[in-house]
C-alpha cells in the first residue's frame, strides 16, 4: 500500500493527490520502474551458503555468478604478480650488470697490477739482468702495490720498462760473453712487451679520469644558476614623500599626479590618485597613436592609407606651412610628424579621420577609462570642452607601443619617432631631456596656461621605466623645473648602477 510521503496518509492507487493533505502524489515513471527492474535481474548477490526455499533454478545461477567473480579476482591478481615479477626481474638484472661490468673493471686492474709486481720481483731475483737502480723501483713498485692503488703501480710499471731496458743492454752483452742460454732472453722479452701494454692500459685509464673531472665540472658550471646583481624596483627605490617636496618648491600646482612604471619589474610609483583624468593638453598624441596603431593591426588601416592634411592651427616643425593644406599624405607621415615635432595640424588632422567617438571607444576597450577627448587643440573659446586621461592610463599605453603589443607600432617606431626634436624652436617642452645625462628619452608632452604635462620612456643602465607627470595649477608653464628636478631624481634612483654603487 502506498503512502503519502508528506502526510503519511493512506493512498490509493488512482489517487494524484493525498486527501488529507492535499500533497502531490509522485511515482515513478514506467521507464524508471522498467529500468529499476532490469537492476535489479542483473544485480549479483553473493552469500555463503544458498537461501532457503530456492529452487534449482536459483542455486544454479548464483552458483554461475560467483565461479565467473572468482575467475575474474583469481586473473586479476596473476596479472598484478606477472607484473611485479618482470619489475623485479628488471631492476635486479639490470642492477647485477653494472656491478658484473664493476668486478670486471676492478678485477682487470688487479691483474694488471699483479702481474706488474711479479714481474718486477722476478726481475729483482735476477742479480744479473737487474741493476741497483732497477732493484729500487722494483721494490718501489712492491710497495705501491701492497698500498692497493691500481692507477699508481701502472705508472710505476710504465716507467720501469725504459730503467730496464738501458741495464738489460748492458747485462745481455755479459750474458752472451758468459755463456747464458737464450731462453732466458726470449722469456724475458715477452714479460717487458706485456708490461708496456698493461702500462698503456693504465695511463689511458689516469688520462681519461681528468677529461671526466672536466666534464663534470663543466656540467656544474652549466647547471649553476647565476646569480645577478639586484636590479632596482620602482615600488622599492622611489620615496613619495621626495616628489612631492620637488612639487612644492618647483611649482604652485594645486592638483598633480606622478605615474613611474617599471617594465623590467612590472612595479609602481605614484604620487597623487594617478587614475583620475586631468586635462590632457597635448598628451592626446598618445591615445591617438594607440588608436591608429589598434586599427592598424585589425586590418581597418594601414600606413599608406592617404589622408589629407588640414591646417587649422599654428603648428611646429617644418610641416607648418599652409602651402601642405588640402594635400595627400600616407598616414604613416602624419603619425610620424604628430609624435616628433607635435604638430597641432597632424594632431587635427588625425582626430577628424579616425573621429572623436572612435578614439574614446578603442582606448577604453583597451581597459584605458579614463581616455575622453572632447575637442580638437584650438586656440581661444573651447566652450567649456576639454580633453582627459590619468598619468597611469599614459604611462601604460606607452608601454604597450613600445613592447610590441602592436605590429605597425612596435620600440622601433618609438625609438625612430617618439620624441620631440630637440631643435624644436619651444625648447621649454623639451623638459625632461636637460637633466637625464646618459639616457635615452622618448618623450612627448604639452602645456597650457594652466597646466604643464610630460610622459616618457627612459632608458638608463639597465633600467627601463615610463615616468609621467601632470601638473594642474595657476601657472602651469612655469612647471618646468619642477618636471626636470623630479626626472632627476626618479633617474638617479632607478638607474642599476647608482642603487648597487649606494
């Protein structure tokens, strides 16, 4: 009988809800019932001895089902003991090789080294064939040879030959004056071609030992890691509290914010809240760049795409002249100009072509928020628009250009293009450059009467490092020392060879 399995109530068999409780009767499908049974045909149930009251039938399959669960153990563990038997037969028989090919080698020495000493005691009891000379090496030869070291008694025995054989000239002559049969001759002949072969045996085994103590060394010597002197971190050499002093007596600025990054170390410096947007001025080079760059490499640009060139603008360098109004040029020759003199009309002119809208959406994708440009560089009435980016949003897009995130923009472009000529006729935005003796600067910045920006990639040593630094107050050209005096001292700290000197 079934139950409701909420309330408890008995059901009946029509019943799709309890009467008590008006629960939902759930039963199982036909297809789960239907598998259910098939379960349970081909469980296996074994026991010790058959239940009670079961006919033949039954006996006979349970019996059926435990001889086929034996024969399955009884393979499983002969296949487990093959297994451990050919692991063991391998490793004891690979183990009784090496030390077969040992006792072989030692064994193979000991004879040599035997048959060296009796042969120098033979020639010791001859007291004609042997001179006191020979008597003394032979003797020394014993001793080596009761010390038990191989290598050595085989230099001794190739030495022994050669004393030998000068007395046994003169002792041959005697022996043939006195009548001495010439068996001793021919014997003695073979024992001294025996030992000079043993002696060769040796010495090449002594000149081999060194070659493998090379070797080894050698391997060593790879295999050591090499230890390199400690290179300098931003997060660890830079002191906030030292920029912010080079701000307060450099400049009036009122908001600033300083952004160091390190490449070789993936670490920061910062000073102020570096990503929130300040007024960009003419920083906006760099987000255009990225933006070119992105288009680029997707395949929606290229660097001989033909744009034309508008002036609207005072502009810098020799690409200023309105004559170049409403002419053709590659876009390279734009991203090129803009990057290395500044130029106000490339600037312009690259924001109308890839649009406002165009640049603020690749840069942000990109995880850059804080890019928003609002107007092209204009001089008088801005109607209240601007442009924004933080110093941390500059810092990192240059270092993407210059670490290859792009093809077309890669840290040969930025070494050729990225900085601003130093025969500029505004020498004033050429900040960071005077005090950075020894370094490589690829730089641009910008300023306004308000506000003084510069962001840069230094090389100095071995460290690599992008330094930017805004500054926003009521006389932001005046900003320049400051901007210098803070390159001076994030350089003298970050460069490898003043923190080791320190």
């Amino acid at each position: 009988m079934e139950v409701c399995r909420k309330c408890g109530a008995p059901l009946k068999n029509n019943d799709k809800f309890c009467s008590r409780c008006g629960a939902r009767v759930r039963r199982p499908s036909s297809r789960y019932t239907e598998r259910q049974k098939r379960k349970e045909q081909k469980k296996v149930t074994f026991r010790t001895s058959p239940e009670k009251d079961t006919g033949y039938r039954e006996h006979f399959e349970e019996g059926e089902n435990r001889k086929s669960a034996l024969t399955v153990t009884a393979l499983l563990l002969l296949l487990m003991a093959a297994c451990m038997a050919a692991f063991a037969f391998f490793f004891f028989f690979t183990g009784s090789r090496k030390t077969g090919d040992d006792i072989r080698i030692l064994s193979g020495a000991d004879h040599t080294a035997e048959g060296t000493g009796s042969e120098l005691l033979q020639a010791d009891a001859d007291p004609v064939s042997v001179s006191p000379d020979a008597d003394g090496s032979a003797d020394a030869a014993a001793d080596i040879k009761e010390s038990g070291s191989p290598s050595d008694a085989g230099q001794e025995a190739a030495g022994a030959p050669s004393e030998e054989g000068v007395d046994d000239g003169g002792d041959t002559g005697a022996e043939k004056e006195s009548g001495a049969p010439a068996d001793a001759e021919s014997e003695s002949a073979p024992a001294e071609e025996q030992k000079e072969t043993d002696g060769s045996g040796e010495a090449a085994v002594s000149a081999a030992a060194p070659e493998t103590e090379e070797n080894e060394t050698e391997m060593e010597t790879e295999t050591e890691p090499q230890t390199e002197a400690p290179s300098p971190s931003a997060s660890d050499v830079i002191d906030p509290a030292r920029l912010e002093s080079e701000i307060a007596s450099g400049s009036t600025a009122s908001q600033y914010e300083i952004y160091v990054y390190d490449l070789k170390h993936d670490s920061e410096a910062v000073l102020g809240d570096c990503s929130q947007p300040m007024y960009a001025s003419a920083l906006i080079t760099v987000p255009i760049l990225y933006t070119a760059a992105s288009l680029i490499d997707e395949g929606r640009l290229s660097m001989d795409t033909q744009v034309t060139y508008v002036t609207s603008i005072g502009g810098r360098g020799e690409y200023t002249m309105e004559a170049r109004n409403g002419l053709d040029f590659p876009l390279s020759f734009f991203l090129q100009t803009m990057t290395h003199y500044s130029d106000n009309n490339c600037i312009n002119t690259l924001i109308d072509y890839l649009t406002l809208d165009t640049i603020n959406s690749v840069c942000r994708e990109a995880g850059y928020a804080s890019v928003n440009l609002e107007r092209k560089l204009v001089n008088g009435d801005t109607q209240g628009l601007d442009n924004y980016v933080s110093a941390r949003d500059i810092s990192l897009m240059v270092r993407d250009l210059y670490k290859g995130k792009f093809k077309s923009v890669n840290a040969d472009w930025m070494e050729e293009y990225f900085r601003i000529d130093a025969g500029d006729s505004l020498p004033t935005l050429f900040g960071l450059a005077p005090g950075l003796k020894g370094a490589v600067v690829l730089n641009q910045n910008g300023h306004g009467d308000t506000r003084y920006n510069e962001t840069a990639l230094i090389r100095s040593g071995n460290s690599v490092y992008v330094l930017t630094v805004m500054l926003y107050g009521t006389a932001g050209f005046s900003y320049n020392p400051a901007v210098t005096n803070i390159a001076d001292y994030v350089n003298a700290v970050m460069t490898e060879e003043a923190v080791q000197a320190a």
